[in-house]
DNA sequence: CTATGTAAACAAC
DNA sequence: GTTGTTTACATAG
C-alpha cells in the first residue's frame, strides 16, 4: 500500500514574513536562536517556554496571540491556515499506477520539503493557551467555516471525488491528516477526536470508545506523531500532538512500533487469552509507569539542559537526536528496545508512498533542509535545526540494510528519516545494539 | 509475515 | 473519567 507524502502547500500563505511571525517573543526567540537549539528545541517556542512563568501556553488565559507583534496577521484566513491542498493521499495504489517520474517525485519532495520550512517556520505562530486553545476542527465545525475553506482533501485525481476523505483509511493516516491541516501540525487529543467525528465515520460506526483508543494508540505507536512536550503542570488536556516533520515531508509510516517483541508464535496465547490480556496489560502498565517516572524525573532537570532525554517531541522523535554529538548515556527507558530502528523502506513496496525510499536511494542526495532553496529566503534563526542529518551519515542507504532481529520491535525508517531515537539508555542500547539498521 | 484495528491493563492526572 | 503507553490478539492481505 502507498500512503503518499504530502505534496502541495501552497506556497503562499505565509513566510512573507517570517520573522515577524516567529517566536512567542523576542525574548525566547533570542534565547533560541543564540543557543543554537535544533530545531526541535526551536519548536518548543512555538509552545513558549516551559517554564517561563508567563509563557506556559496552557495557563496563558487572556493571552491573546492575535494581538501580539508576532500573532497571525489579521487576514490569515482559514484558508491560510489551512492550505487547500495540503496533500495528496494516495490509498493503496499499486507501484506501477504511480505515474510519477524519479525527478518529479524529487521535485515533489523538495517542495514538500520547502513548505514544510515554511510551515514549521511560519506556523511558529502558534500561542494560543491550552485552555483557549482554538481547535481548527472545532472551530470549522462550530464556526461553519464554509466548505471551500475547509480542506480538500484528495486531490489526487486518481484518488476519486474531491473534498472527500477516504474514510477507509486506516487510523494514522487519518490522523496524519487531521495533523497536517492543523496549524503547526499540532493538535489535542480532543481535538483529534473533534476531527474523527467531523470528518471520518471512525466514530459513528462504533458504539463503544474503541476508536478513541484507537487514536491514541495510533498516536502513541506511530513514529508520526511526537508529543509536544510541554510541561504545564495543571493541564488536563493532555499533551499536543504534532506531526513529526519527517512525517510532514513523507507521509505516515506505519505503526508497527514496538511490535511483535516475541513474534507472535501462535499456538501458545489462545489457550488462556484471559491471563494473557491480564499480563499484558500489567506489562504495559509498569512499562508505562517506568517510562512516565522517567519523563517526570528528568524532564524538570534536563529539559533544557538535556534535551535529549524525553520521549516527547523535543527529544525522542527529533531527529536531530542521532547526529548530536554526545550519545547519551541515559538511563533506561522502556520504550528503548523497542526503538532499535532500521530501514523501513528497505523493503520495496511496503508503505511505500511514491516517494518511498528505493527512489530517493538512488536519486537523491541526502536533504538537509540547509539545502533547500528555501532556506535562502528564509530568516536563519538556527541552521542547526535544518540539519536533519548529519552529513557524515549516510540516510540513504538502507536499501540494503540488515533487518531487525525478529524479535526486535521495530520502527519503521524509511530512508533513515524516521531514526527517531527515543531508545536512549534502552537495555539493547547498553547491549550495544545498532540503531540504525541500515547505518550498520 | 506485515499492517492494522481493537481491547485492555495500567499509571498518572 | 481522560490521557498516554504498552501488550496481546485478531484479521486481512
């Protein structure tokens, strides 16, 4: 099956200015820029400082983003905010039917690539507080934002009737789009739900909560989404959820995380499944325990001075995480074996957007977003946060990359984007596993 | 076998 | 009760 990279931003609907729409404020913006953060680090300024007494988005009533120097323009319309034609989806499209030549699915690429910088730069505008948080998806569903305002959806000619979702796409696919429409790629929980109810028939088609649990096990399994760490104590709310950038570049991955650790040999659940679930679910539990210790335990700490070491977005999925300098020698954390990553794109076919792997394997060069013609016309607050790579790495070269033992849990890297190493201090990290397959 | 959906246990809030 | 994490199991392909 093919999930297809997001192609199409419109190119215009923001970064006139950029600088102005960046930072929450100048301060944090200063303080971003002159460390020198990643980009991930850069990103949590879009959720202001964590603890910056006034700048914790969740407790930041009466702060009204509009109003500041920095806040959207007046005129950023929805249809600004929610660009038209996003992306294209492509259900389940055979390789052949992919009529896309090497160099247009290059081309295609780099502009996803370009508008992600846009985006990611652009969309820095993001202040709203956590408990007025604005849902896009609320807000069109509430506001009755006219139609043509919402987003279309497949504009894939091939893809079947205009502005209509293919409800029949699985979970992560859904939700990658409901991310990527929303502004800095970045959505609540609730909202997720919002858009589910909005726009897929998950919700009405089960009595029960099983596509809530659905969602979130989406959004906790699929290397897509990253949470945004944003240690506000008192929200109820959850966290937010972004995509990940490399998911905004190429799509949703699928969510075989921390699959199969002892692969399924059947034959010996089913006879007490009841057990079973029981210990499973004990299981999860102490492994979530652990892992929530670990994240409350360091984040205080380490949060800006080790960015390294949460699962959240700053951390886990950044992916800057393998090009730092230092390897971290963090303590162990249960989501680590189940990180040991290799080339899910290694495998033709499997996932494969058009703009899947093999391709870029043998056409492309390594991207760095400092390569994209973007960034030229871009401010550069942090050339480090465009670097998704370092240059020594080779991320493309995992056609022949070794797969994962079998009873690794995986992750699934396409062309060595998706290193998201959240294995910090995993047990087979101490063991001296490699993380990246197909860097071995 | 993989990808996905679903249920569920569990922790934290 | 909600959110988030994890495991187990089922099923389609």
């Amino acid at each position: 099956m093919q999930w297809a990279a997001p192609s199409n931003f419109p190119l215009d609907y923001m970064g006139q200015d950029l600088t102005v729409q960046l930072a929450p404020s100048s301060e944090d913006f200063y303080h971003c820029a002159q460390n020198g953060t990643s980009y991930n680090r850069n990103h949590d300024f879009t959720y202001p400082v964590p603890y910056a007494s006034t700048s914790c988005p969740r407790s930041q009533s009466g702060f009204d983003p509009i109003g500041l120097p920095n806040g959207l323009p007046n005129d950023f319309s929805m249809s600004e905010a929610y660009p038209p034609a996003a992306y294209q989806i492509e259900p389940q499209k055979p390789l052949d039917t992919t009529d896309l030549t090497d160099q247009e699915i290059n081309g295609q690429l780099m502009q996803s690539s370009e508008d992600y910088e846009y985006r990611q730069y652009g969309s820095q505008t993001r202040l709203e507080d956590q408990r007025s948080y604005q849902s896009p998806y609320s807000n069109l569903t509430r506001d009755s934002t006219p139609n043509d305002e919402i987003i279309r959806y497949s504009h894939d000619p091939n893809a079947g009737e205009a502005g209509a979702i293919d409800k029949e796409q699985p979970y992560a696919q859904l939700i990658y789009k409901a991310l990527l429409d929303a502004p800095d790629n970045t959505m609540i929980l609730r909202d997720i739900y919002d858009w589910f109810k909005k726009y897929t028939d998950k919700a009405s088609a089960s009595e029960t909560k099983g596509w809530q649990n659905s969602i979130r096990h989406n959004l906790s399994m699929n290397g897509a989404f990253e949470k945004v760490d944003q240690p506000c104590e008192d929200s109820r709310k959850g966290f937010m959820w972004r995509l990940t950038q490399d998911a905004v570049r190429e799509g949703v991955k699928s969510t075989t995380r921390y699959r199969s650790k002892q692969p399924h040999k059947r034959g010996h659940h089913t006879q007490h499944p009841q057990p079973q679930r029981q210990a499973s679910g004990a299981k999860g539990g102490q492994a979530a325990r652990r892992s929530a210790r670990m994240r409350r335990s360091h984040r205080v700490h380490e949060y800006r001075s080790d960015p390294y070491n949460s699962r959240s977005a700053p951390v886990a999925f950044d992916p800057m995480y393998n090009t730092r300098e230092a390897p971290m020698p963090y303590p162990p954390s249960p989501y680590t074996g189940s990180e040991v990553n290799y080339a899910y794109g290694s495998k033709p076919g499997e996932f494969g957007s058009p703009l899947d792997a093999p391709r870029f394997d043998l056409f492309s060069p390594p991207r760095s977003y400092a390569g994209s013609s973007m960034l030229q016309n871009m401010p550069i607050l942090d050339t480090t946060c465009m670097l998704d790579q370092s240059p020594t790495e080779s991320l493309f070269t995992d056609s022949h990359s070794p797969s994962p033992p079998a009873d690794e849990p995986r992750t699934p890297v396409t062309q060595g984007s998706w290193a998201e190493q959240e294995s910090l201090g995993a047990p087979s990290m101490f063991e001296g596993l490699a993380y990246r397959g197909y860097a071995a």
